[in-house]
C-alpha cells in the first residue's frame, strides 16, 4: 500500500510542477495576416522577379519590400523609369530646399507634393514640410489611399485608415501632423466612381484622376476655397501641365486647378536626383547627357541617393533612431519572418514604427528610437509565433 501510495504522489507531485501552458499570443485579423504574409512573399522574392525583364509587378513588391523594412532591395534594383533618381535636378539657390518651399507657400493656399511609394524617405520629407507650413497657417493634410476612417482617427494610424498608413515612416509622420493639429481629409476614388476591375484601364485612370479631384473639392475646397490644403499624392497625380505627347491625359494637379481656378504650387519628389548631398529645390532636371527634361511641375525636389548601414538606411539613423539587434528568441529559423515593434500595450491594429523582414542567416538590425517597444514576430502565414519587450538607451 505504502509502495502504491507512494507512486500515486509521485504522480501528483509532477502534476505540481509541470510548466504553465505558453501565453496564447495576439493574433492579426485575417486580411491584416494576409498582408503581412504578402509582404514576407514580396520583400523575399523581389530580387528574383526582376531577373524578368518582362515583369510587371516590381512597383507593388517594390512597395511592399519598402513597407517591410527592405529599402536595400529596392536599391539593388536597376531598370529604366524604376528608379525615382534616374536624372539630375540642376541646383538652384544655395539654401535648405525646405527654407525655399516655405517662402513659396506665402503665395500659395494649395500644395500638392508626390512621392515615390517605395521611398518611405518622401514621406518623412513631405510630413517636416507640413510641419514647417503648419506655423504658415495651413490646416488639412490630405494624402492618397486615406480611407474615410482617417478623417476622425487620433495618433498612429489604426488598420483601415488608409493603404500606405501603416508603413513606419508614414505612421510616424500622420501621428506628428494629428498632434500639430491637421485635419486629415481622405480624397481617394470610391468604387461606386471607378470600375477597379474594368478591362478599360484607360477609362479606369481617367475616371480616377477626375474622381479625386472632385472629392477635394467636395471634402475641403468647395465648402471654403481659401483653405490652406496640402495634397500628398504618388507619382503622376502631381502633373500640373500636361506631358508633350498627343492625347495626353490630365492628371488630378491640373484637374483640380481647372476646376477651382486655384493656382496650386506643385512639387515633385520623384524626377531626379541632388548632386549635392543634401536636398535642393530646382526649377530643371537634366539627363545623363546633360539633356534639359520638360517638367511637369512646378519645381522639383531632388533628395540625395540613399546610403544604406547594415542593409537599413542611414537616412534613419539621423533621424535618431538606433540600431537593435534582434532578440535571439525571435530570430528566424525555418523561414522569413517579419518583426514588427509598437509601443507597449498598443493593439496589433495600430501601425508599427519599425518592421523588418528578416530571413534565416541574415544579420540586419531594427532601427528603433530611443523608449520601451513591444516586438511581434510573424511568420510566413501571417501568424504571431513570438513576443518580447526591449528598451532603446538614449545615450
């Protein structure tokens, strides 16, 4: 009896010190798992679609790579018309081009500014311009791909407000402009104006330049047409004039200005390149034969080409944030996974401010600014397999 007792406490005492069952882990939302199971796909295999001449998707892995913390494949990409740096903005004034922008604002009430979508830089540019004309008086930052929900949200962007929100850089720059006290207005085409899935892409684009401009001037410019307005837009949207070939199509710039009769002062971030080392507003773009290229703006911006440390760009590193190496719990072993850090007790549905891709082997680091950051880890699913909590030094 005392041998079958004895067993049987053996038994219970093991229950006692058996480990506690693991924390269930936060989980993403199905379409927000699928997105970063895409941007695992993309920011991993983009190198190798490019070997393709004939691809033609490279602009949304590019995008995505971006969005995952892989500025350096972007970069390693080299083909015509991909590369937002390909020609040379002629330096104009020696002075900081935002000192420049500013001064021109005393004359405008209308901004339209682009970026590339696959250089989180521009975005980070054009949220310190806003914050300068801020103190002009301007008061309604509308960007591309807002969705409604934007209009009414407060801090970091939450899933759904907008496409591109919750890429790091523009979170950072959307929490920065709602604390100044911009009222964010969401502008892009609805689908009841534009047939996204027409076969029509022609007609699809017409449609959607027209509808944006309709919606700014039905969100901000017809209610109170001295508003002082800052429109974000990608790429073509910002064309005021249009390009010299036949049938050429207006672009949203020069139907909105057609429509208000407001003069906007347009920019582009994404037709060449400074020389200088440091940003420059110019007037012309010239080529690699010092060919002068028609613009169809304003004036230009040039930004200097992107210099990378460990793979992560340096552009980040002067902002203040910091290398971080990855916690060796949440290192890759499988497969890619994607790092994603917040700050503590923020839900999953809140933009981070740093994501990485990160894939087995790979020595890359988080580039996080000095505080407390609450790290997740995905995997190529889109599933969270590991958490933890780390604290930057300001020194």
């Amino acid at each position: 009896m005392k041998r079958i007792w004895g067993v049987s406490s053996l038994v219970v005492l093991s229950a006692c010190i058996s480990q506690p069952p693991p924390v269930e882990l936060p989980q993403f939302s199905e379409y927000e798992a699928e997105r970063r199971a895409e941007m695992i796909e993309r920011a991993t295999t983009i190198l190798d679609v490019a070997k393709d001449e004939d691809a033609w998707d490279l602009g949304i892995l590019s995008q995505d790579a971006a969005s995952a913390g892989r500025e350096d494949v972007h970069k390693q990409i080299h083909r015509p018309h991909f590369q937002p740096d390909r020609l040379v903005c002629e330096p104009g004034e020696p002075r900081p081009a935002l000192d420049q922008i500013v001064e021109l604002a005393d004359t405008h009430s209308l901004i339209i500014i682009n970026e590339h979508h696959a250089e989180p830089s521009h975005r980070l540019f054009i949220g310190d311009l806003a914050a300068r004309l801020r103190e002009k008086g301007f008061t309604h930052y509308a960007a591309e791909a807002f969705r409604p929900e934007i209009v009414n949200g407060e801090g970091y962007p939450r899933a759904g407000e907008g496409y591109y929100a919750s890429e790091p850089m523009f979170a950072r720059s959307i929490h920065r402009l709602r604390t100044l006290g911009y009222e964010l207005v969401a502008y892009e085409a609805r689908p009841d104006q534009v047939d996204y899935f027409s076969d029509d892409v022609k007609k699809q684009m017409n449609d959607r330049e027209e509808a944006q401009a309709n919606n700014l001037i039905d969100a901000v410019l017809g209610q109170n047409p001295d508003a002082k307005l800052i429109v974000h837009v990608g790429h073509g949207h910002v064309a005021e004039f249009p390009p010299p070939v036949p049938d050429a199509m207006p672009w949203m710039a020069a139907r909105l200005k057609a429509k208000t009769g407001i003069d906007p002062l347009t920019i582009s971030l994404t037709y060449c390149r400074s020389e200088t080392g440091v940003p420059v507003l110019s007037t012309q773009a010239v080529n690699h034969d010092g060919k002068q290229i028609e613009k169809y703006t304003d004036y230009l911006i040039g930004l200097p080409p992107k210099m990378m440390q460990r793979n992560r760009p340096a552009y980040r590193v002067e902002l203040g944030d910091r290398f971080v190496e990855v916690p060796a719990k949440l290192r890759p072993t499988d497969g890619p996974i994607l790092i994603e850090a917040r700050p503590p007790g923020a839900a999953l549905e809140h933009a981070p401010i740093e994501r990485l891709v990160l894939s087995p082997g790979e020595d890359i680091p988080l580039l996080l600014p000095p505080g407390r950051w609450s790290l997740v880890s995905v995997d190529a699913d889109g599933v969270v397999i590991g958490a933890a909590e780390i604290e930057v030094s300001a020194g």
